[in-house]
C-alpha cells in the first residue's frame, strides 16, 4: 500500500478515535456545543498528527469547541483518561471552555469569541522578534467573523507580515441564533480575505487529502495564509446533522449510539477506500 493511503487510514483512525472520546464525554456530561466539535474534528486531527511541529502553538478561539481539543490532547497522550473523565465536572480543570494557565498545551482562555486571532497575531509578532521559525496556527469559527477584533487582528498579520501565522476558519455556515448568512453575511469571504492581503484557499475541511494540498500550498506563500475549511455542523450526527439545534442540545436517548454506528460505518468505507 501506498505511504500516503497508510498516512491517510493513521488519520481516520486518530479522527475516530478523537470523536469517540469527545462523544462520550458529551454524553456523560448531558452537554451541548457537540456540533461545533464535529465539524472542527478533522481539523485538529490533521494539525496534530500531520502539520504542526512540536514547537508549534494552536489555539482554539472557538471555546465553545472545547471538548475536540481535550480529546485531540488526549489522543496525543497530553492528557489522562482520567482527565477526560472529569470534562464539566467540579473542579475540573476540563471546562466547557478551555481554561487560563491550567493545561501546558492549552496558552489562552478562549470562548470569548473574537480574540484567538488576535493572540496568535501577539505570538507571531514575538516569535518574529526572537526570530523563531516556530508557527502558530489559530481555529476561529466563521461566526467570530462578525467580530471587528478579527479583521483589525487580520489587518495587523497582514501589514507585518506574519506568514508563521495559519489561520483557519472552520465555516460550518451555522453560528449560535441562525445561519451564518441570516445573522451576517460573510460572503464572498475568500474574496475579503485576499483584499486583506492573505493567500486564501477553500477547501472541504472534513478531507485530508485536500488538507494535504493546503500544508503543501503552505510552504509556497509568499503572504500570510487563511484556510476557509468548508465542515457541516453536527457533522455524523443524524438527528441535528447541519442543524442549529446541534450548536446547543445535548444527545437525546440513543441519539449517542445511533451516532457511534454512524461513525463506524463512516471508517470502515473511507478504510476500504483507501485499501483499494
């Protein structure tokens, strides 16, 4: 079998195994915000097991995602099943949204939603500075995009020049009181995206061939680069797949087994897939 069909089963196995975790988590937890997460899974799960580099910096300024980064730090053996037990439990450090100066892989607090950006814009300016070829790559959903705080963010990368800054927007098309277009109309985003004087590319963000060709297109900038990852929200999960209910309800009686084998299904085809 082919090197880049084996990398590609590593992954979908990594992505499985991540959702699995944060599934439960959810479940046990009778929390919301699983949606979010299951549009961010493959996202994370390329970043850290294909793109980023043990110096690297993420953060997740989506908060509300919290439970698929503990799930991707755990899958990374960065955290303990028994941390992933106490996930929205008393005096966890596992909250619904990650914690300030608590976890060593987690630098911010985040929930708030508009300042990711502008964290990562702070880091890449430092790491310029001590002149790091470290990157720093930050996950914001598209509905922080109704925040001025990310366009001046942008504005700053762009006019200093920070291209060790990755920037991926996670447009799932659904944010917490409509659809994204209802509440703001973004588009046409990569166009805006360009006038502020980034490489923009689109790509199916569930895919990790295609989040292959964006590390590679990586390497080629000559500009600060900003990835619109094209997920569904609720991704896999049948009852509120591309819903807004997904961004708030907890699973309902077996809507969490119903999704499992959902998700197992999913594996085995993209296995086979990859195995012929």
């Amino acid at each position: 079998m082919a090197d880049d069909n084996i990398r590609y089963i590593n992954l979908c196995t990594r992505a499985l195994s991540i959702k699995k975790r944060f599934l439960l988590m959810y479940s046990r937890a009778n929390a919301g915000h699983i949606g979010s997460s299951l549009s961010a899974a493959e996202i994370l799960t390329f970043l850290f097991f294909e793109w980023m580099q043990d110096k690297d910096e993420f953060i997740l300024s989506k908060g509300h995602a919290a439970a698929v980064l503990y799930s991707t730090l755990a899958e990374k053996e960065w955290l303990s099943e028994e941390d992933i037990d106490s996930f929205y439990q008393n005096d966890t450090f596992l909250a619904a949204h990650p914690p300030a100066n608590k976890l060593p892989h987690i630098p911010f607090a985040t929930g708030s939603l508009g300042h990711g950006l502008s964290l990562a814009a702070g880091i890449g300016m430092a790491r310029r500075l001590k002149q790091s070829e470290d990157r720093v790559f930050c996950v914001t959903s598209d509905g922080e995009l109704n925040e001025g705080s990310i366009w001046e963010a942008a504005m700053f990368i762009a006019h200093h020049q920070l291209r060790r800054v990755v920037w991926i927007i996670d447009k799932n098309n659904l944010q917490g009181f409509g659809s994204t277009q209802e509440v703001m109309n973004l588009d046409p985003l990569a166009d805006k995206l360009r006038a502020f004087q980034f490489d923009c590319l689109e790509i199916d963000g569930h895919n990790f061939e295609a989040w292959r060709e964006a590390m590679d297109y990586a390497s080629t900038c000559t500009k600060p680069l900003a990835v619109i990852a094209n997920t569904i929200k609720g991704r896999d999960w049948a009852t509120y797949e591309n819903k807004l209910d997904s961004h708030y309800l907890p699973f309902k009686e077996l809507q969490y087994e119903e999704t499992l084998q959902r998700l197992e299904h999913q594996h085995r085809e993209q296995v086979a897939k990859y195995h012929n």
